[in-house]
C-alpha cells in the first residue's frame, strides 16, 4: 500500500509544482530576471521528478499484481507476461494519461535546460503554456482519473489486458503515438510565444524544426508501427479500416506534413506567416481531440480498448485551447501580416502553397467524414456511420494528386521557375510515368485510382532519380571535383533537402503497396474437411487437421494448412487459430501469414466443427504489402537524413544574425547555381535572381553596422531588466 | 515569364490530362460490362455494406459479427439468383433499413457528407489563387540583369558561396 500511496502523494505534489511553474513562468515573461529563471530551472526538474516517481510506483504495483489497486485489477492478471504489465501502463484512461503527463513533463525538462540562443525571451511563455497543459493532465490524475485508487477487497486475480493489446505492437505504436502527440505541444508553444511578442520572423521555426520533425517521426511512426499492428493481430486481412481512433491520428499528421513544407516559405520567403501559425495550431489541438477521441468514448471504435468516459473533461480542454489560441490569433493577427511577395506563380512557393491546399483538403474530408456520425445525430436523431468506400473516393483521389505534386516539386526552383526548362525537365519523368501506365493498363491492372497512384508514383521516382543524377553533375562541373564525390557532399551539405526526397521514395513505396494490395488483394472463404485443398493465387492449402494447445490464459484451437505451389513444391505448414481465455474475455484470433516481398498469403481461422473437423477459413492474398513496411524503415532513414545537424561555422554570437543572413544568401546562391547547372532555369532567370541575391550582398556592410549597434542596445536593455529585480533598479 | 515556353508547359499538362482522360475512357471501356466473378462480387457489395450491431465502423467484408456472417450469405443467395448490385443493395436496405449501408447515401442529410469535402476544396484552391494574385509582385517580371560591378563581386565572392553546394 505505501508504493501506492507515494504515487498518489507524488501526483498531488507535482500537481503543486506545475501550478508554481505556471505562475512563475507568466511572473518571468512579465519582468525577465535571472532568480525566477533559476527557480524555474530546479521547479521543472523536481516536477519531472514527482511524475516520473509516480509512474514508476505505477509500474511497480502492476508489475508485482498489487490487486488492491482498481488499475491493476482493470487491466493486468497473473496470467499476463512481465512485459505486457508494464505496457499497460498506458493501456486504461488513468495509466495512459500519466504517460502522457511524463512525457510532457519531461519535454518541458528538456525545452528549459536547452541553450535558447536568441529566442531566449520566448521561453517564459513556451513554459507557461506547456505547463498550462501540464496542470490539465495533473488535474485530471488527481480527481477523475486517479491511477492510485483502492479496493476494500483485493480479488484473487485481475481481469487482464485486452487479448488484441498483447502484441509485442503495445510496446511501440502507443508509446511512438504519445512521444509523437505530446511534441507537438513545443512548436505550438512556441509559435503562440512569438505571436504574443511580436517576434513573427521565422525565428520560432528554425528554433523548433527539431522537435516538430522528431514529433512528426514518432507519429509516422506511430501509425505506420498501429498498421502493422492491426494487419497481423486483428484477421480481417487489411491494416488501414478508416476507424475514427485511426483517423484521429491521420488527422495532426496532416495538419504536421502541410507545416513541414510551408514553414520552409516563411523561412526562405517569410510568406505565409499566418498560415504557419494556424496549421501548428491546428495540429497541436487535433492531438488533444484525437487523445478526446481515444480517452473520450465519444465515438465507437475498435482501438476503444480504455472505454473511456472521459470524453466531456477532455472535449472541453480542447475547447479552451481553440479558444485560447483563436484569441492570440485575432488579438496579434495584425503582426502576422508580411509584406513579402510571390516573384512568381511557377515557383517551388507555389507549389508548397498547392501542396498544403491538397493535404488540408484531406484533413478536412477525413474530420468531416469522423465526426459526421455525431452530426448526423445531433441533426436528424440518428447516427448515420461513415466507413471506408467514402474515404476511398474522397480521400484516396487527394492524395494521389498530393503525389503528382511531389513529383513536380522538386523541378521548381525558389523565386522563379523558367516554364521551358520545368518542361524539358519533365518531359522524360512524364513519358516514363505515362509509359508505365500504358504497359500496367496492358498486363490487366485496370483499378483506375491505382493505376494513376503508380503513374505519380513512377514520376515521383523518375524526378527524384534525375535530382540525384543531375544534382551531382552540375556539382561537379561546378566545384571541379568527381560526379561520386560530388553526390556525396551534395546530400551531406543539404541534408534537409535530400533526406525529404529520401521521404518522398519511401511514401512512394508505401502508395504502391497501398495500391496494390487495396486493388488486386484476392480473398476466399473456405469450408474444408480434412485433406481438401483450397487454391488461391499461385498457392495450394491443404487442410490437414485440428488440434489444441493449453496455455495459461487459456486454449488455443489451431487448423493446420500446408500451403504449396501451383506446381507441387511444398513451402511449409500455416497455423492460424483461434484463443479462448479463461477469464470469460472475448475469443481471438491469430493469422496464419506467409509473408514474401511480392504477396503476403493471409489466412484467418473463423470457425470449426469439432464432431467432424470441418473449419471455415478466410483466406487473402495481398500483393506488395511488403512494401508498405519497407517503406517505413525508409521513411525513418529518410527523416533521420534531414534531421542530422549540418556542420556549422563557429561564430560569434554577437555578429551571428549578420552572418545567418549571409550565409542564407551564400546558400540560395549556390543552391541557384545547381539549379542553372540541373537545367530548371535559364540564363536570363538565373542572372535575375542572382542579381537580386547580390544585391542583398552588396547592402550588408551599412546593415552590419546597424545591426551590431541594435543589438548593442537590446543587451543593454535585457541585462539591466535582469539586474533591476536583484536590487539593481535604482541604477537603471 | 516566357509565352511561348509557358505555352509549351500547359501544352504539356494538358496533353497528361487528355492521355490520363483517354487512359480513364479506355479502362471504362475494358471493365464496364465485365463479367465479375460471384465472389468478386460478392466481396464488392459486402464492402459496401455495415452489419447491424457492428459497433466498429468495418463493412460486411471484414466485420466478424455474426451479422456480417449473415449478410454475406444473404448476397451469396440473391447473386445466385440473378440479381444484380443495386437490386441486391435496394433488397437489403428495404430489410436492414438505411443504416446498413456503409455510408450515407446521397440522399437527404446523408448528401453533406459528400458534398462538404468538394466544396471545402475548391474553396482552398479558390483562397489559394486569390492569396496568389493578391501578393503577386507585379514589379519582379523586370529583368534584374548583374551589373560590371557585381559581376566582380559574383567572382569574389564565388569561394563563399561554393562552400554550400
């Protein structure tokens, strides 16, 4: 009982200490001081502290099955495997909430002890605003919620873990979906900071692009890792169901993919400054109405595993950050106004600005289609359920043209792109594409969507392939060095562009295994006696008997199949079963999966006659799925390409503006040069945009000097606003 | 920007366009009409139905409620009679009620459900174009041609620039 109760009075203290974190944290970003600062530093640290000690005494009690405890008795039993009882730590409402606190608790942890290097006034209000969250989460676990709550009686075993959650998946897509959610909170913290400074530059972006694209990784992830989840545990022979709790999760990585790329505009063209605000914005609060959806019960669901009733707490905390955030947005809506302009309407701007029309645009149609059943409730007094076919033709046609995009993207250049070389440029990626559409068409492949899937996704391959080809020739005609070296340091030195291209052929391989195995999967249903054969595809399955297996939660009934080829050869024997559970929870079943890089055969036992040994089995074949999880390990690799810190100068603080602008300059420069090298512009464009590149050079030195003596007087300013609290004010 | 060549762009496009429309026409062609196989079939309507008491939002085809079971053998019957798609979808929501159709028909409330994404695109591509030509920098068509002077500093500064490619 004491490991319990020191969780509790963990939760209760660390509660205390987010709440002075807020106040100290609002007291800081009013009068800056070196003293609230260092308080504020050892507040988050004891903070992390108190959460961390009460989910590690959370973890205890369900690791030994403390059955005192509501939690442990909900979701754990003696029966279940050490691992699966600390994963279900976030597997009910109380646990998985805790989670979600430490992992906020711990970024926190991370943002303050970080180095802020001139965006170190943002960082009061970026604490005040994760700690705002913080305080919620803490609320919730110290009254509604409580993960500590005991029994008068402990009963002799727990009702254990739902059967689908254990799966070495629980170990990985909760936790990758919560790291993914939760950091999120940064960007949006700190893009809500810089609009109540003021400071709407691109500063906010370039400080946070880490943590987005790490948050963006772990939710890919999260997803991509829950697809796979569902493909092998759940035996309906698919991953992707368009599930509310599935789209929930789709919805903040399309909000997060879209600020990916406009952020890039702000940065290079500080257009779109608005946009960026409300599409970080957007994805934040679409975490907290997935985590209402999750937790919330307000929709039924197949992921509703927690049954949670925690749906009007939760709904209203994303009222009030909607709301919080639509007031910051209208109060500085003014500030946000830039007045930089398009050079031109084909330029890589544009086609960002294409690319977030698109992928906003399934956002929307996947929130609509979730949340229409409640709508149509709410109208006409029944709910009318949405599922797949809809996405399918609304959803689905986007996201190819988001993939044609992606395959005109690179061609274009910043600025300005010259029409005539953009078409030269395209003209063989179009002919390949358009060829092997004609050649897909001919061999039978007649799914209309799918096949425009694989022509985006041939061009997509096509323009990526020349990027790489020319990229490092017009390097090496340019520096003088060879085409493999010139390749090498081409993606070392822009890193962030080569590893989203690597990202691009990775979500290619996944739309063309999305493809195939959505258009060309075959399914039969087959009831067989002992030694009948099913044909499905290339391969024969004969049914060769049933049997049993005792295990500790329960029984497992299990057919055998030996699966062979159409020509005889025997590739080996597939089990799939059913397992019935001693603790009265709903029976499972486990597939049967012969997985190849071509087609995964898929079969589900779904029913048995004892007397006779008959069984009904639903057998899939679905080509290419494979690829699907390939591109996964690609699109991490790819991400991981961009997130690798580029070799920086060492500079000097004092002049580093002066120099980041420089070097900006130097940058889109020789990033010029590779393009006029690669064919995408002309002469006459690429002078003019030199031109205008040089011009900005030419009237550095004058700015230099404006700068040093701006920022000699802001110093000043910060350093007598932080001596004045310590006594210093009668000097000011 | 260049007519001619932007010409040649949208003769590009446009030729894409008419190739993936004639593609589209041809695979109408090729697939309308065809003869599916019953359990083809079978697995199309049953993707295009709901099991009552199905509390997931799967179709027929991959719902394991014993419903499911039912309607799948239900289609099975009404296609070895004869029926064809929509005669079998019209039989089994005159039996099940509207409800059993995996999503909204396009009908009454149900319609929005369609409708809403469509026009929320093209009011995005709509707000897109506008932001477009609204901060459209009418004076940046001008050529900006290097002068002799910043030919020379272009030169100069050559070894700054070539540390970032």
């Amino acid at each position: 009982m004491l490991v319990g109760q020191i969780g509790q009075d963990s939760l209760l203290v660390a509660l205390l200490l987010i709440s002075t974190v807020l106040v100290l944290s609002i007291v800081e970003s009013r009068r800056p001081s070196v003293v609230v600062s260092r308080y504020l530093q050892v507040l988050t640290i004891a903070q992390f502290l108190f959460v961390a000690l009460a989910s590690a005494c959370l973890i205890v009690l369900l690791v030994t099955l403390n059955f005192h405890y509501q939690y442990v008795v909900d979701y754990t039993s003696r029966s279940l495997s050490p691992l699966y009882r600390i994963a279900a730590f976030w597997g009910g409402d109380a646990g998985s909430l805790l989670f979600w606190l430490l992992v906020t608790s711990a970024y926190l942890l991370v943002v303050r002890l970080v180095r802020h290097a001139g965006s170190a006034d943002l960082l009061p209000i970026v604490s005040a605003i994760m700690a705002l969250v913080l305080l919620f989460f803490a609320g919730v676990l110290n009254t509604v919620a409580r993960p500590f709550t005991t029994l008068a009686v402990a009963p002799a075993d727990g009702n254990g873990l739902n059967a689908l959650l254990q799966n070495p998946g629980m170990t990985v897509h909760p936790v990758n979906l919560y790291l993914g959610y939760v950091g999120f909170l940064v960007p949006y913290a700190y893009g809500m900071a810089a609009l109540l400074l003021r400071r709407t530059d691109a500063l906010w972006l370039q400080v946070t692009r880490r943590w987005t694209l790490i948050s963006w990784l772990f939710l890919s992830c999260g997803i991509i890792y829950g697809a796979h989840w569902s493909y092998e545990e759940l035996g309906w022979g698919g991953y992707w169901a368009w599930d509310p709790i599935e789209n929930a999760a789709l919805m903040p990585w399309l909000a997060a993919t879209a600020f990916l790329h406009s952020a890039m505009v702000q940065e290079r063209k500080g257009l779109l400054k608005a946009w960026n605000v409300v599409l970080i914005s957007l994805t934040y609060l679409l975490t907290l109405f997935g985590t209402a959806l999750t937790r919330g019960g307000l929709l039924w669901s197949i992921h509703s595993f927690a049954n949670g009733s925690l749906g009007t707490v939760f709904m209203s905390f994303v009222a009030f950050m909607t709301l919080f955030t639509v007031s910051v947005l209208a109060w500085r809506g003014r500030d946000l106004k830039g007045v930089a302009q398009f050079e031109a309407v084909l330029s890589k701007e544009t086609g960002f600005l294409m690319n977030n029309v698109l992928l906003i645009g399934a956002l929307f149609a996947v929130l609509w289609g979730t949340v229409f059943p409640l709508v149509s409730e709410a109208v006409t007094g029944s709910q009318m359920l949405v599922s797949g076919p809809f996405y399918d033709s609304v959803v689905l046609p986007i996201g190819v043209a988001v993939i044609f995009l992606m395959g005109v993207g690179p061609v274009l250049a910043w600025r300005r792109t010259d029409a005539a070389h953009l078409t030269a440029y395209l003209a063989v990626p179009f002919a390949v594409a358009a060829g092997v559409g004609v050649l897909t068409w001919l061999a039978g492949y007649h799914s209309v969507l799918s096949l425009f899937a694989y022509l985006a996704a041939t061009l997509v391959c096509a323009v990526i392939g020349l990027e790489f080809l020319r990229g490092a020739r017009a390097r090496a005609a340019i520096t003088g060095e060879g085409v493999l070296l010139s390749l090498g340091r081409m993606i070392a030195k822009n890193r962030r562009r080569y590893g989203g291209y690597v990202v691009h052929l990775a979500v290619v391989l996944m739309v063309i295994g999305f493809a195939t195995s959505g258009a060309y999967a075959k399914q039969e249903t087959a009831n067989l006696e002992i030694g009948q054969t099913v044909a499905i595809g290339n391969y024969l399955l004969t049914f060769h008997g049933l049997n049993t297996v005792d295990k500790r939660s329960g029984v497992l009934l299990q057919g055998s199949l030996v699966v062979q080829t159409a020509e005889g050869k025997t590739i080996g024997v597939l089990d799939p079963n059913v397992e019935f559970f001693q603790n009265g929870q709903s029976p499972t079943t486990n597939l049967g999966l012969y997985s190849t890089p071509l087609a995964d055969l898929y079969v589900v036992l779904d029913g048995a006659n004892f007397k006779t040994g008959e069984s009904l089995f639903e057998i899939h074949l679905n080509p290419l799925v494979s690829l699907i999880w390939w591109g996964g390990y690609l699109y991490i690799a790819g991400t991981f390409v961009s997130l690798w810190p580029e070799r920086k100068r060492r500079r000097q603080a004092w002049v580093s503006a002066v120099t980041l602008q420089r070097e900006r300059v130097y940058k889109e420069l020789a990033e010029l040069a590779l393009d006029h090298g690669m064919g995408k512009l002309g002469r006459s464009g690429y002078e003019r945009t030199r031109g205008q590149l040089m011009g900005l050079l030419n009237a550095e030195p004058g700015s230099e000097h404006d700068l040093r003596e701006r920022l000699g007087v802001q110093f000043e300013r910060q350093v007598l606003a932080m001596v004045e609290p310590m006594g210093g004010g009668e000097h000011a | 920007m260049d007519i001619v060549a932007l010409r040649k762009l949208l003769i590009l496009v446009a030729a894409f366009l008419v190739a993936g429309a004639g593609m589209l026409w041809l695979v109408n062609q090729a697939t309308t009409g065809a003869a599916q196989t019953p359990q083809a079939e079978l697995w199309q309507i049953a993707s295009l139905l709901h099991a009552p008491g199905d509390t997931t939002n799967q179709t027929v085809l991959s719902s394991t409620v014993p419903a499911a079971w039912t309607l799948r053998a239900e289609i099975a019957q009404l296609l070895a009679k004869g029926e064809n798609r929509s005669e079998i979808l019209h039989v089994i929501e005159l039996q099940y009620g509207p409800t059993v159709l995996a999503d909204p028909s396009g009908a009454g409330f149900g319609l929005w459900v369609w409708v809403l994404p469509g026009v929320a695109l093209a009011l995005g591509l709509g707000a897109a174009i506008g932001y477009l030509s609204k901060r459209r920098d009418a004076g940046a068509g001008g050529s900006v041609q290097a002068g002799s002077g910043q030919s020379e500093l272009i030169d100069a500064k050559r070894e700054e620039w070539i540390e970032f490619l």
